[in-house]
C-alpha cells in the first residue's frame, strides 16, 4: 500500500489535469471540444480532491516515519538483573524485532499510581507481550520507578520528543494530544518499531494488551488453586451459576465505565443472565493467577481459557475494595477478560460490575 501511494498521487495529478484542461488539450491537437465542459471541470475538481487525499495521506506517514526515527534515538536504563542490580543503557531502536514499547507522558505522581494499579498487576502480561514501559514525567523527576517501569536515561530529551509529537498535524494519530483532565498521552511501537497505537491521557492497559500487544507465544493455563480466596470464590460462583454467591462477593458500588456504556445505549446483561445454564462458563479453566495489594485495592489477575475451545485464551482481571481487617474482607469492584491469544486483534472487552455485565468497544487511537 505504501508503495502505490506516489503511483495513486501522480495518476491522480494527471488526471486532474487531462480533465480540467481538457478544452485546451483538444483544441493543440486538432480535436472536437469536449463537451459538456462542466462535466469536465467537475470530474477534475474531484480528482483533485483525492489527489490532496492521498498527499495528506502520504505526508502524514513521512513524517511518522521521521518522527518513529527520532523516537528510535532515545536511550533508556534496564535493569540488568533483579538480584544483583544495575542498569543497562540502551537505544529505543535496538528494542527492534525482540521488545515492544510504552511510552506514557503524565504528572509523576500519576504516573507513580499508575505503575501500582496498573502495570505492576499486569507485569507478567506484559512479559508475556515482550512490552517494555518508559514513564515520562512532565513536572519532575518520579520518587521510584515500580518494577514494570523503564526509566528514560535523558528525560528532558524525551520530554522534548514529546512536545515534538504532540502536534496538530495529526501525522502521529488524531487523537495524539495532551486530555485536559489528566495532561497525559501515550504511544506504543510494535516490534518492528512502528508505532501501533496512541491516544489521550492515560493508556487502557487491559485493551492494549488484548489488541495491540498480545502474547508472542501460546499460553496454556494449568488448573490451579487460587490463594486468594475472594478471587476463588469468585469463579466458584461463575462456573456454577450460583448468583447469591456472586452478588454476595460484590459492593454495590456502580463501575463508572459500565455506567458510560450503558449511558450511551449499550446492552447490560445482568448477573441473572450471565450464569443462567446456557451462558454460564462451566467448562471454564483458570490458571497462571496472581495477586497485587495496594493499600486498600487488590488487583488480581488470571489466563481463562474455555475447555471446549483450548485455542481460545482470555486475560482477566478484578478489582476489589477491602472492607474490613479479615483475610477474605473484600469486595468485587469490576471484572474484565479480553481475548490474550498470540496474534489475536481485539477489538473490545467484557466489563463487568455488580449489575452485570456490558461489551466495551476498544477507544484507543490505532496508528497505521
């Protein structure tokens, strides 16, 4: 496609040439004039139009391409070892063909909240992605760098790419700018080192995960006990349809996603519906679980796969709120699964809260 594109320009040019000077052409060689002439003009003036298309089109991948370049020329710090310590430094442009990259650019203290519920719960999703995560902070140096976290080796330098991509050119995505809430944006570059995805504020990791940056190789989850009993009793209650059990598990608090989509006419399938014996997930398999605390939240996390389709694996996540001092004192706050399958492009995910459950379509900004 990219190598028609200077073929679709010129043959447009020509074209819109051929027909807007039509008259002139025929009167220099000696022919009838062409008639009728506003069908002409009209027919030039549409292909003139696809010919500023495809120059737009053709400019605005250039320079992503030169700006993909700059980016491939910034340095960040790895951690050699996670026993014996330190760094090494390396440029974005020889992550290529073996790690993917997030770069997010936000306020530290953001940023510093963001590694904890959300990429430290995911990091072993991430290792699976082969996805490294660089933090850009606008406003000073972040405190700590969590163990999801790459850190830039020049900031200002990075901060200064930043600003470079951030235009309103759109040649790096529509969407690429700085939200008002948040004053976050990010960028993902596959492996290739072409950018795959951007967007506004802050990345939706699950989303990403399961669209722009699935597992390289297969995940077959082993069954497993889970430790976190919430979490167990949890799929407890899925698998057997047992909806006193999950309403139990639940807060009554509303997920505000849940609530944006049902706001915007999306269908919520309530629980009732969800475990009913036609829809209930019995022959479902989980494995590879884990657990991340925070202060008051957990985040856990597991590989779903359905044992009637062994192909087909799902990431899953769940938030949960404690309320109280005992062991097993929390309370489900949202369920999420989207597909986590080695060259899978989804395109939404399920979100769940105590009311039911909704689809979400997936709203980052794709960059090809």
């Amino acid at each position: 496609a990219n190598q028609s594109e200077p073929l679709r320009i010129v043959l447009f040019l020509l074209i819109t040439i051929s027909l807007i000077f039509a008259p002139a052409i025929a009167d220099a060689i000696g022919a009838p004039a062409p008639e009728p002439i506003a069908g002409y003009w009209i027919g030039g003036a549409g292909s003139l139009a696809l010919l500023a298309r495809e120059r737009d089109n053709r400019t605005r991948k250039l320079l992503r391409l030169e700006r993909e370049g700059i980016v491939a020329d910034l340095n960040l710090s790895l951690v050699k070892n996670v026993l014996v310590g330190g760094q090494q430094t390396i440029s974005v442009r020889s992550l290529r063909n073996e790690k993917r990259l997030i770069a997010v650019c936000g306020v530290a203290k953001d940023l510093e909240k963001l590694e904890m519920l959300e990429f430290a719960p995911l990091q072993r999703r991430l290792e699976a992605a082969r996805t490294i995560v660089v933090p850009i902070p606008t406003d000073q140096s972040m405190r700590r760098y969590g163990t999801s976290y790459a850190q830039a080796s020049d900031l200002e330098e990075w901060r200064r790419v930043f600003q470079t991509l951030l235009t309103a050119d759109q040649a790096w995505g529509s969407n690429f700018q700085f939200d008002q809430q948040n004053k976050a944006a990010f960028f993902v570059l596959g492996l290739n080192g072409r950018s795959v995805a951007s967007g506004q504020g802050f990345p939706r990791l699950l989303e990403l995960l399961g669209s722009r940056l699935p597992p390289i190789d297969p995940i077959q989850p082993q069954p497993q006990n889970i430790e976190f009993a919430p979490q167990a009793a949890f799929y407890s209650a899925l698998k057997s349809g047992n909806i006193e059990s999950m309403n139990a598990l639940f807060g009554r608090e509303d997920d505000a996603e849940v609530s944006a989509i049902i706001a915007n006419g999306g269908r919520l399938d309530p629980w009732t519906s969800q475990l009913g014996p036609q829809s209930r997930p019995s022959e479902l398999i989980i494995g590879d679980a884990d657990l991340t605390i925070f202060d008051d939240v957990a985040i856990t996390t597991a590989i779903e796969q359905n044992g009637l389709d062994p192909f087909q694996t799902l990431l899953a996540t769940q938030r949960w709120t404690r309320v109280g001092e005992g062991e097993d004192d929390w309370r489900l706050f949202s369920h999420a699964t989207v597909p986590f399958t080695p060259s899978a492009m989804a395109a939404a995910l399920l979100r769940c809260d105590h009311r039911g459950c909704v689809l979400l379509v997936n709203q980052q900004q794709i960059t090809r």
